[in-house]
C-alpha cells in the first residue's frame, strides 16, 4: 500500500471509532438515569434492564475511546514517538477507569436489586454501601477516567496543531475542548459540580462536538497529504 493508501485507512478507522465512542458515551448516560435518581436504591432495580444497557454501551465507549489512540500511532509517532506514545498510554488508563466504574455500576444493580428483595431492610447499611459505591463510580468515571482523556487528547492534539495534519482551528478547538473537559472532571471529584448537571454537560458540549466535526473529516477529507509528505521527508524521521 502507498503512504498515501496506509494514512487514508488510519483516518477513516479513527473518525469511525470517534463516532462509535462518542455515540456510545452519550447513550450509556440516557439509560442510566436511575442512578442520578435520590431513590436509586429502588430505582436502578426498577429500571436492571435499562442500566445493564446502559454498562454494556459503556463497555463499547472504553474499548473504542482506547482504540482511537492507537488507531493514531502510526501517523502521529511519524512527528514525535513521545508524545504519540504518551496519547495511547493515558487513552488506555481512560479505558481501564471505564472498566473499573462499569463493575461499580454491576456493584450498584446488585445492591439495589438485594435492597429490594429485602423487602423492609436495614435501609442505612444498603445507603452507606450505595454512597460509597457512586462516590467511587463518579471518580472514576467522571474524575479519573475524563482526566487521562483530557490529556492524551491534548497530546495527539499537540501534534496535529503543530504538523497542520488537520486544520489547526480544528486541533486548536480540540485543545481548548479538551482543557474545559479536564476542568469539568477535576471539578467533580471534591464535589465542586455534580455529573451531569448542567454545568457538567456545557464544560463537555465543546469536546463532544468537536470530536464528531473531527471524526467527519478525518473520514471524508483525511490527513494533510503535504503534512504527511514533510513528515516522511528524511529530516524529519529522525526522533526528536
């Protein structure tokens, strides 16, 4: 295959995982609703068939998130191997943290259907355990895992800004996305805002929509080929 060939496929493969990611993301939050709910200790059971829904699409957006920086190495470790490496390794962290907040979210369908089945139970045991099961649920999957997105997005970022593979309103909206990403999930973790409030959603709008207007691009138009060529040229496959 020619290079031009290879970085065609590696576009398309990308902005059809940022899709796949992106759709899945927000559609896991629709069918987890229950959980946000005050009487989530009988509502997640009311709604099991919802949030395992709900899991399972989060499952799909973990294992694409990851992919998305993989899918990107070849092209961008062309420019820098650093930062291109350092882009996988926290899209995997991100990945992992997903994992972990998706067994919590198992953890807490199973402690709501106990509760009820229960029938007139001891509530405050099954409210302590279920605090400390969303707590660690909303730090991981709005704290921690955001947060490694945020900086493994703003190194493959980096890259396109620098090398103009995509145009650079289109790297530098997702760098400053980004940014106001990381602050939404930096600012849920000592409880300064809550998930998914509203807040919550405008500090993320611009990160979701930039990365649909990317993944169309990358799948429609691709890479810069001038971009591509100056990265190929002899000079600049030494590392730097």
């Amino acid at each position: 295959m020619t290079t031009y060939d290879t970085t065609r496929k590696t576009a398309i493969i990308a902005g059809t995982l940022l899709i796949i990611a992106t759709f899945a993301g927000i559609l896991s939050n629709l069918f987890l609703t229950s959980v946000h709910s005050s009487d989530y200790l009988v509502e997640i059971s009311a709604n099991g068939n919802q949030v395992t829904a709900g899991a399972l699409l989060m499952v799909i957006a973990a294992v694409t998130s990851a992919s998305i920086a993989i899918s990107l190495y070849p092209v961008l470790k062309r420019y820098s191997e650093g930062l291109a490496l350092g882009a996988v390794g926290f899209r995997l962290i991100e990945g992992v943290f997903y994992i972990v907040g998706i067994l919590g979210l198992v953890l807490l369908l199973t402690l709501s259907q106990e509760f009820v089945q229960a029938g007139t139970p001891d509530a405050s045991v099954y409210q302590i355990l279920g605090t400390l099961l969303l707590a660690g649920r909303e730090w991981v999957g709005f704290g921690i895992a955001p947060t490694a997105f945020g900086l493994g997005s703003l190194m493959y970022y980096s890259i396109f800004y620098q090398t103009e593979l995509i145009p650079r309103w289109l790297s530098g909206w997702g760098l400053a996305a980004a940014v106001l990403c990381m602050v939404a999930s930096v600012s849920v973790m000592p409880g300064l805002i809550s998930p998914m409030s509203t807040i919550h959603i405008v500090l993320n709008l611009p990160i979701a929509l930039q990365e649909m207007v990317l993944a169309a691009w990358l799948i429609v138009k691709g890479f810069n080929q001038s971009a591509i060529a100056s990265l190929s040229a002899p000079e600049n496959k030494k590392e730097r």
